[in-house]
C-alpha cells in the first residue's frame, strides 16, 4: 500500500472517487485504506464484496493510507449525497434483501456493512467511553467516513442507503446523535432460527477474537465470553439487540420481522424512508427476492427454510434462546403490532 505523501492535502483524493475501504492501523497509527474506485458499481449485496471484485479485476489498483484527520478537509470537498435511511438487524433476519431493494431504486447507493463504517462504531464501544473526547472524535469520524463513501459517483444520486452491521446496534444512540432525522428500519427473526444459522454458519461477529465488543453489549467480562458455548452468546447477544430496539423504537422507526417479508412490505419500508418506488423498480425487487440475496452471481433462488431451522435447533439453542431471548422478542412482537396498528 502506497502512503499519501501529503496527508494535509486531500485534494488527491477529490480527484478520483476514492473511497475508505477499511479502518487500519499502519506504523502504530490508526486510519484509513483509501482505494481507487473511479469505474466500480458498488452491485454486490455486501460492500467488501465489491472491494474485493475491485481488486481481482485490476491488482494494480491504486490504494493509499491516510489518518482520519483527512476527513474533515474532505467534507469541504466532495460532493456527496445525505443519507436517506439507515439498515439496523439482528443478524440473519433479511436485511440484506432489504438493502438489495434500495439498490433496485434509481440513483440510490447503498453501503452494506462497509468495513470502514463498522469498524469506527466498534471504536466506540472499546475506546471511547461515553461523554469523552474520543467519543466526540469518533462521531466527527464516522460522519467523514459516510461523507466520504456517499459521495457521488455520476451525478444523478439522490439516496444513500446505509445497512450497519449487527453489532453496530448496540451503539444506534450514538450514531442517532449524529444524524437524528435520518429514519431507520430494524429487522429481526424468531430468536430460534436465528441462533440456528449462526451456529450453522458462524459470522465473524461471533468469532471476533476482540471479545470486548461481544462483552459490552451482553454486559458482561471478555473473559466470560471465552469460557462461553456460542449457543449462549448468540442468544444473549441478539436478545440484547431485540431489547434496545424495543426501548427506543419511535416514530422515526419501523420494525420489520423476517416472517412478514414481501414486496408490499418492503415497498411499506421504502416509502417509511421516503421513497417511493416506481413499478419498474417493484417489478425489480420482485425478480430479486426471488434469489438468494447474499448470492453475488444472482442465480441461485431464494428457498424459505423457517421449518427447516425450527426442526434442526437442538435442546440447547431452544434452552438458550427461551432464558436469553425470547421474552425481549416477545416485546419487540408486541411493539411491532402496535405500530401496524397505526400505519
């Protein structure tokens, strides 16, 4: 990786659509991997997907490393589009089919669990506690990161869709400081299936070998984690994210469970962020909820396996889930059919 030769002058950055792929440290200095993304689509369902079909298709692609002060001189610079809603879920609960519609919008980006986004919020949680100054720093650095990676590509973008990795729910009331107004929609699933794909295909999430992230949201030591059966940490983990959506859902918010996915839902959640899809763009987020939503080649179909998690969950997931999760689920439920009622 190339260093910026002069990181006090960010105009080599507004040449190009450079974007912040990744938060890095480089030499002991915390910052950003900055890559030429001046001919990539961000079409992929997740956004390092498309950083890594960047660079399989051109290895010679130019990289660079700055500190995060760039971001504020950046802000002044670039040209970017103001979110339009935010993506917040537990873990395997259809969000990413959420995020593939807002692509299916004209003139929408969408940034799906971007590195760079995600990371910074983590930060939070280990290295900022709350009323600090690293806090404050923090939220100016997410703010430049999003500017940064919204900014626009052809002109024509008018809505910038941004889906948070799970994790990054745990600190929504601090990212709610930062842009107060910006609606935001939370997906979730019955507890049972959830805990099922995790331990069937495990995230990163639940392996990531920083336990203090995982340790502050169940509130607990990252050496209890250690000593943990995954089945527990995922049940307490998404029982918490379950719990604070249920405290601080208000009318800036929608909550969507997986079991009431469609194309009149997802539509229901668009206009909530204020768009309006036209039949064309229905038309195509029909054909896309067809497929699997994580698939990048777009040719494998979607098959509902809701019966198949239940029957697979041993003992323990159903045990972990019933003391961990289910009864914030349950008051989640409730506070989702109060909304319906009055929408």
């Amino acid at each position: 990786m190339d260093h910026l030769v002069n990181p006090d002058n960010p105009v080599i950055l507004s040449n190009k659509c450079w974007l912040p792929v990744d938060a890095v440290v480089v030499d002991g200095r915390p910052g950003l991997r900055w890559m030429d993304m001046s001919d990539v689509s961000l079409t992929e369902p997740f956004f390092q997907q498309t950083v890594e079909r960047a660079k399989t298709e051109n290895p010679d692609r130019g990289e660079l490393f700055t500190e995060f002060d760039v971001l504020l001189q950046l802000e002044k610079l670039l040209d970017s589009v103001a979110p339009t809603g935010f993506i917040y879920h537990s873990s395997r609960c259809g969000s990413t089919l959420v995020a593939n519609a807002c692509r299916a919008i004209t003139n929408s980006l969408v940034l799906s669990e971007a590195n760079a986004i995600d990371k910074l919020v983590a930060r939070f949680i280990t290295d900022a506690p709350e009323g600090s100054v690293k806090e404050s720093l923090y939220s100016v650095f997410l703010r430049g990161v999003v500017h940064a990676l919204g900014q626009r590509r052809t002109g024509d973008e008018q809505h910038l869709f941004i889906k948070f990795a799970c994790c990054s729910f745990a600190q929504i009331e601090r990212i709610r400081r930062i842009w107060p107004r910006v609606p935001w929609v939370f997906l979730y699933r019955d507890p049972v299936e959830t805990i099922v794909s995790n331990i069937t295909s495990v995230p990163p999430w639940l392996l990531d070998t920083d336990r203090r992230v995982l340790a502050s949201i169940i509130e607990t030591s990252p050496a209890a984690i250690e000593d943990m059966q995954i089945e527990e940490l995922c049940a307490r983990t998404i029982g918490s994210f379950y719990a604070t959506a249920e405290r601080i859902v208000d009318d800036n918010a929608i909550l969507i469970n997986y079991n009431e996915l469609s194309v009149p839902v997802i539509s229901r959640v668009l206009r909530f962020l204020k768009v309006s899809p036209s039949s064309e763009e229905l038309e195509k987020i029909e054909r896309g909820s067809r497929l699997y939503s994580k698939e990048v080649s777009g040719t494998r179909a979607f098959v509902t396996d809701t019966d198949a998690k239940q029957q697979r969950a041993s003992n323990l997931v159903r045990e972990v889930a019933e003391r961990w999760a289910m009864k914030p689920y349950q008051r989640l439920e409730r506070r989702r059919l109060e909304q319906n009622e009055f929408n």
